[in-house]
C-alpha cells in the first residue's frame, strides 16, 4: 500500500481538479446575473455580447448537462485504456481551455454552447475518478472517508464559484476575469495531478489483476464478501448481469432522486435567493455558497462515523444512513414551499438544511455502491453521473414550464415537484437495494477455472 502521507496527498489534489471541473460549469450560471463588464478591458467591444433570450439562456446552462451525458461513456473507456493519469489529464485540459475561452464564446450563442458541451464533457472524469480513488487508495478502514471527502467536489466547485463570481461581479474588472482566473488554476492542478499520481500505488499487492496494468476494472477488493457463494473477483463486468440487478438500479435511483434535490439549488439557488428571497447579488453569492461549505464538514464526519461503526452490518447502517439523510430532504424543501420572503432567516436556515442533507445522502448512495460494485465502482458511479447530467438537462425545462417569472408561487410548485420525486425515489431505493458485493461483480469458480484455462 502507498504511503499514508501519499495516499492523502493523491486524495486532496484529486478533490482540488474535480471540484475545480465543476467549478468551472458553475460561473455562468451566477454571472448571468452580473451586470454588463466594460469589456474593452478584455480586448472586446462594449456591444460584443448579445442579448440571450431565456430560452438561449437555458441552453447554455443545460449544454453543461449535455456534455455530462456523452461524456460518460468516453470517460469510462478513455481511462480503462490509458489510465486515470492520463484521461484526467486530457479532460482537465480541455476544461482549462472552454472555461479561458467563455468570455470569447459568449459573444456568439453557438459558440456559448460548444464552451458549455466542453465543460461539461470534462466532469464525467471527476466522478470517474470518485469511483477509483477510494478504491485504490484506500483501505479498509478509511475507505468511507476516501468516498465522503472525494465526492466533496459537488459541494466545493459551488463554494469556490459563487462568492467569487459575486465578487468579480462588483471589482472593476467585470465578470470575465473570473474565467481566465478559474481557466488557468485548472490547468496548473492538472499540470501538479499528471505529476504526482501513479495509476497503481507503489507497493500495491493486486494478485487479481487479470486485465492490463493500465485499466481500472480490476482494483484490489474493496469489501469483505458476506455471503459463502462460490465466486471469485474478476475484471470482467456482465453489463446484462449489471442492468438485471436490483440493488444497481436502487442505487441509480437513489441518485436520481439525489440529482432532483441537488441540482434544483446548483442550477437556481442564486436565481432564487435573489429573485424570490430578494437578497442583493453581493449577498447572494456568499449566501449561496456557505450551505456547501457546511455540507462539505458534515460529509467528512459522515464518512468517518461510517467507518467507525462496526456493530452495525453494512446493508442497515448504509441504507438508514441514506434513507434518513433523504427524509430530512424532504422536510426541509417541504418548509420552503411554507415560508416566503417574508422570514428570510428561516427560510435561508432550511435552503441550507437542505444542500447539507443532499450531501449526507450522496455520500451513503457513494458508500453503497463502493461495496456493491467492487472493483466496478466507477462504471456504477458513472451511471449516477449521467442520471445527474439527465437531470441537470431536464430540470431548467421543468423550472421554465411551472415557474417561468421566478415568482414565488411558481417556485412552491416547483418544491412540490421536488418533494414527490425526494419521496418516491427514497422508498424505491430502500425497497431494491441490498448492500452487499453484487453478483456482477463477480465470476463463477467453474467460469474463472476456464479463463484460468485458457491463459
């Protein structure tokens, strides 16, 4: 195993670049609401930048999820072949290079929409990486906290956007310098990533290893088998197998509902605490930003509680931990759709309740699925990566169709919405999933027998 000291190191740099990726897809949806830069500053006519419609607004900010989706796949195979250090290489490149080039690209609606795809190509590797980190770096006895602290990068990238969005909004040198800021602290993480982390620790035993040194389908086993059946780990994944097991679409599920929650407050927390809040945009963007910041703390105490309570079997400890994470959720949406402008103090507690319990019940949706997809887990991570894009893709169609003015009736029909998917959602996951090593993830001792055979 590597060094504990290097262990950590790999885990904070990789939590930097992806929070960094997510970052970068953030900016534009609080510098819409910025108002117009001088722009000759930047090389650029005062008239460059058109005018969007909502509509061409919308877009813009769903390319990002566009982009998640077809990334998903390439992001997958591109580091099966090459390995992590090169694929989140190549991705954080090109996230450095759309978000430099935004300011640019906003001058024209289509060229707005390639930067966007970009970006949001790049994010499937983050959640990639979130799959294989964990498993390779950590033990059996920090494994959940590897997992809680790694998926922090949802919580940090609006953290790190917002408030400094908020304030190159107000400085004299207008929104499009936080673009070329983020665009080149990105591609020096990237540059730090690709030099410090090794695709296989040093001093890593795999004796299971049945697949080429630089893929990811066969890291060492991530969980105790609980069961006496005859099956052996194996690098090869029935994808049929896969897509017939409860517990896979349990937790596919649970992040749907999971993205529903989330993406909701990524997407329209700082649309909606300025225009139905009334909260000014300076305010806006360190109101926006502090529930992810608690988030962040309550997620690195989750995961170690995790770890540390042993008494508890996996499946009733990681199922309760989720289920209940959701059901506060639920309440805490339920009060927003209750309180208005009117009690911004409460209103502002629960919004922050809120995102801190969407975080709590990522991190046990995560954990489930490093001990039910093994050494699989970045193929089951990248599912919920690309059911969380789907939503990000459908959600600002939904918010347009019931809450076209932003208004705050249109918005309590939006928490309804929200509440009913949050409800549903958490049941189902409670009633397919089983925590345990998934038969997918393993191979039949006559199965094995034959490869060993044929080798």
């Amino acid at each position: 195993m590597a060094s504990h000291v290097y262990r950590y190191v790999v885990l904070v740099l990789a939590l930097i670049l992806s929070s960094f990726l997510v970052a970068n897809t953030i900016l534009y949806n609080f510098t819409i609401i910025c108002a117009a830069p001088e722009l000759e500053f930047w090389g650029l006519s005062n008239d460059a930048l058109p005018e969007f419609t909502s509509s061409d607004k919308s877009w813009i900010i769903t390319m990002v999820a566009v982009g998640g989706i077809a990334g998903t796949f390439p992001a997958i195979q591109l580091t099966d072949l090459l390995g992590l250090k090169i694929s989140f290489a190549i991705f954080g490149i090109l996230s450095s290079v759309a978000t430099f080039l935004m300011p640019f690209a906003l001058t024209n609606f289509y060229y707005a929409l390639a930067a966007r795809f970009t970006q949001g190509i790049c994010i499937a590797c983050a959640f990639v990486a979130g799959g294989i980190i964990p498993s390779t770096y950590g033990n059996e006895k920090d494994r959940n906290v590897f997992v809680a602290i790694l998926t922090c990068f949802y919580q940090i990238g609006p953290f790190l956007a917002m408030p400094t969005s908020a304030l190159f909004c107000k400085s004299s040198f207008g929104w499009p310098a936080v673009y070329y800021t983020f665009g080149l602290i990105t591609l020096v993480l990237t540059a730090i990533f690709f030099v410090v982390y090794r695709n296989v620790p040093s001093g890593t035993r795999d004796t299971r290893r049945v697949v080429s040194a630089s893929s990811t389908s066969s890291v060492l086993p991530i969980a105790k088998q609980e069961s006496e059946e005859e099956l052996e780990d194996t690098g090869k994944i029935s994808y049929k197998k896969m897509l017939q097991d409860r517990s896979f679409w349990g937790l596919v599920i649970s992040g749907f509902g999971d993205s529903v929650g989330f993406q909701l407050f990524i997407l329209y927390g700082p649309t909606y605490l300025n225009k139905v809040l009334h909260f000014e945009v300076a305010h806006t963007g360190l109101l926006a930003a502090v529930p992810y910041l608690l988030s962040i703390a309550a997620k690195s105490v989750a995961g170690v509680l995790l770890d540390k309570i042993t008494c508890i079997g996996d499946h009733v400890r990681i199922v309760s931990f989720t289920f209940l994470s959701q059901v506060i959720s639920v309440v805490c949406v339920f009060m927003l759709t209750v309180l208005s402008h009117d009690t911004p103090g409460a209103t502002q507690t629960f919004y922050t309740m809120n995102i801190v319990a969407s975080g709590l019940h990522h991190v046990g949706v995560m954990s489930g699925s490093q001990i039910v997809a093994q050494h699989h887990m970045h193929i089951l991570s990248s599912s919920i990566a690309a059911v969380d894009s789907m939503v990000s893709l459908c959600l600002p169609r939904l918010v347009a169709l019931i809450a076209p003015s932003h208004d705050e009736a249109g918005w309590t029909m939006v928490f309804y919405t929200a509440v009913a998917v949050l409800i549903i959602t958490n049941f189902v996951f409670a009633g397919l999933t089983k925590v345990k090593p998934a038969a997918w993830t393993k191979m039949e001792k006559k199965e094995l027998q034959t490869v060993k055979t044929v080798q």
